[in-house]
C-alpha cells in the first residue's frame, strides 16, 4: 500500500500544521546531511592525521568551508527538530518548552560559532 | 495547576522485538551525536589557535581508547544513518509487512556495519 505522494503535500505549504511541516524539514534535512557528510568525514579525518598546512589549506578552500558551514546548518536545525521530540516524549514537566528552547538556542550558538571561526579560518593567515 | 502526568515504564519494562532495538538504538544515536556536535566545534576552535595546539590535539586523537571512541561515533553515525533511510521507505508506505520488517532490520544493520568498514578503508586508503 503506498501511502499519499508527498508532492501534494509540498504544494499544501500553507495549510501544513507546526507537526506536519516538523516531520518534512526532518526528513529534508536528513536526506540533505547524506551528501553533506562527507565534508564532516573529510575535516575529520584531516585533523587526525593531515599537517596543520594541509588541514588549513582544506578549509580555506572557499568550496569546503561554505559546505562544512552548510553541514553544520543542516546538522543543527535536524538536531534541534530531533531532540525537540525526546524532550517531548520523556518530559512531562512544566517545563518541558522551556527545555526544548534552551536545546535550540545552544545548537544555534555551536552554530554561530562554527561560522566566526570559519570566517576567521578563510580570512587569516594561519599557517602561512 | 499541577501538570506533572508521569511517564508511565517502557524501555525498562519491556523485551523489546529487534525492530524496536533498533529504534531505541536510532534516538540513542541521535543524542549521542548531538552530544559530539560541541566537541567538534571545539576541533575547529583549536584550528584557530595555531600550530602548536593541532598538534597537540592530534597527539591526543592517536591514543588507543580516544580511536575505539571515534570508531564508535562513526558507527553511530551510519547506523543512525541508516536507520534514517528506513524511515524514509516508511514514509512512502514500503516494507510494513511483518517479514519485511525484520528482513530490512537485518538489511539495515549489515549496511551500517558495511558503511563504516568502507568510510574506514577510505580514510586509511586516501580515497577521499
């Protein structure tokens, strides 16, 4: 049995609920993060065995930070969308929303400072 | 107004069925990734602070027990991946029957296994 093509569903943007457009972006996020892994992948394993020059030649490759920067949008916001149902799951508090925000807000800071230290990567002159 | 509705036993309750495992297994790694996200941004503040601190960081990665630990991760990360996939294939109504169930189970962990050795290889093989 195959369930309802999620095309009509795209084409309903406006009258999806908070859930329902929740459950999208998961699964857009997550079929991002296949692609974008690998740039995860790669700095790592740069990191453990590459020379400092070789790591920060990488990163300072305009192409490899935007899309380390790119993962790492999409890595938090499906985070975030993830550990907002396991707090909603497991914690009947009142306060369960403030919790979540407080999850979300630390993603979004790990985000904003993966972007300073990426800008300050690409414009400097480490290593030179 | 007192709005503590408490949780009622689950995960320590029940015998799980594999599927069911393997869909604790997939939240587990969820948070456990999550978790890791900080230290990552931690690895790429240490980019910004010179040689002498990636050195030092990577001398830190080469310890036996530090490998088991990001070999672990790596695993975390393909089977959550994976398991990810499946959900996708839920979503388009595929594989609900209760053979297919535990085939795809089985499928799934055999292909994280897989991904890993393979991400594995790669790194040691400069493939990527």
């Amino acid at each position: 049995m195959k369930a309802v093509a999620s095309r009509s569903l795209l084409t309903q943007w406006r009258v999806l609920s908070h859930s329902t457009q929740h459950w999208l972006w998961q699964r857009i996020t997550a079929v991002l993060l296949i692609p974008l892994s690998y740039w995860l992948i790669k700095l790592l394993a740069l990191v453990f065995s590459a020379p400092y020059s070789a790591t920060l030649a990488w990163l300072k490759a305009p192409v490899n930070s935007l899309l380390l920067a790119l993962w790492m949008l999409t890595v938090c916001y499906h985070a975030a969308l993830g550990m907002q149902v396991v707090f909603e799951d497991y914690m009947a508090l009142p306060g369960r929303r403030v919790m979540i925000w407080a999850v979300k807000g630390l993603l979004f800071l790990l985000l904003l400072t993966v972007s300073v230290l990426l800008w300050r990567i690409v414009g400097s002159s480490y290593g030179a | 107004m007192n709005v503590h509705r408490p949780l009622s036993p689950h995960l320590q309750v029940y015998r799980l069925p594999l599927t069911g495992l393997i869909s604790i297994t997939h939240r587990l790694t969820g948070i456990l990734l999550s978790v890791a996200l900080v230290l990552l941004v931690y690895v790429l503040w240490i980019i910004t602070q010179g040689q002498d601190a990636y050195v030092a960081l990577q001398t830190t990665l080469q310890l036996w027990w530090i490998k088991v630990v990001g070999i672990g991760m790596l695993y975390a990360l393909c089977l959550h991946l994976c398991h990810g996939i499946r959900h996708v294939l839920w979503d388009r109504g595929h594989s609900f029957a209760k053979q297919t169930l535990w085939r795809y189970a089985c499928y799934e962990l055999a292909a994280s296994v897989l991904l890993t050795g393979l991400t594995l290889m790669a790194l040691n093989q400069d493939w990527l």
